[in-house]
C-alpha cells in the first residue's frame, strides 16, 4: 500500500525561519575502562530529524489535524512530501513531541512539527 500524500490544501514548503535539519546519527560510541571510547558505525540508512513550521488558516489547521490524526494514525504512519532543504521528493514521518498549534492573531495558526526524513 503507498504512502498517504501531504495534503494539496496544506502549504507544500515550510518557513524557512525555525527550519533546522541534521545529519543523521550514524555513530556508536562504546566506553572503554580507560581511555577514549571506540565508535563504529551503527548503520548507513538512518533518518534525518528535522524541524519545520508551516502557517495555516484555521480551515486548514482542521485539514491537517485530520491529516495527522485520522489518515496517520495520530503521527505513527510514513507519509511522502518533499524534502523541506531540498525539494527533492521524500517520505517522512512524525516524531515526538507532536505537532504544536500556535495561535498568530487573527485568523492564523503556526504548526510546529518534528520529523524524521525516511
């Protein structure tokens, strides 16, 4: 079964102000009694967590709440959308904490998200 889409309805980039990306965390470090530690590499596909915020109107922030919590089972399922940094095609999940809702005045709303680049 494919991946459910990021809504058309929805912004399809997110703000660049607050975006933050990071190489993902291939290292494991092992203590040693004396001594630096020894590190290898745990595993060549691990994912890339990043932080993104769109802004919604009010009609959209109850299509992307149905979004998150009907069609991705409240954040646990990979969806497909586009890499924020480099708009390259990617799948992409919801990690903890879950999306924040930040009221801007007026009719708009700030979601703030954590993902995981698949």
């Amino acid at each position: 079964m494919p991946n459910p889409i990021w809504p058309v309805t929805l912004p399809a980039l997110g703000l660049r102000a607050g975006f933050a990306e990071s190489a993902p965390d291939q290292a494991l470090e092992t203590p040693m009694d004396a001594g630096p530690g020894k590190t290898r590499r745990k595993a060549t596909g691990t994912a890339r967590p990043i932080k993104l915020s769109i802004r919604v109107t009010a009609a959209q922030l109850s299509i992307f709440e149905t979004f998150f919590l009907t069609t991705l089972a409240a954040g646990t399922l990979p969806f497909d959308w586009v890499s924020p940094r480099t708009q390259a095609a990617a799948t992409l999940r919801f990690r903890k904490p879950a999306p924040a809702y930040v009221p801007l005045g007026g009719p708009g709303w700030q979601i703030d998200m954590n993902l995981w680049i698949l």
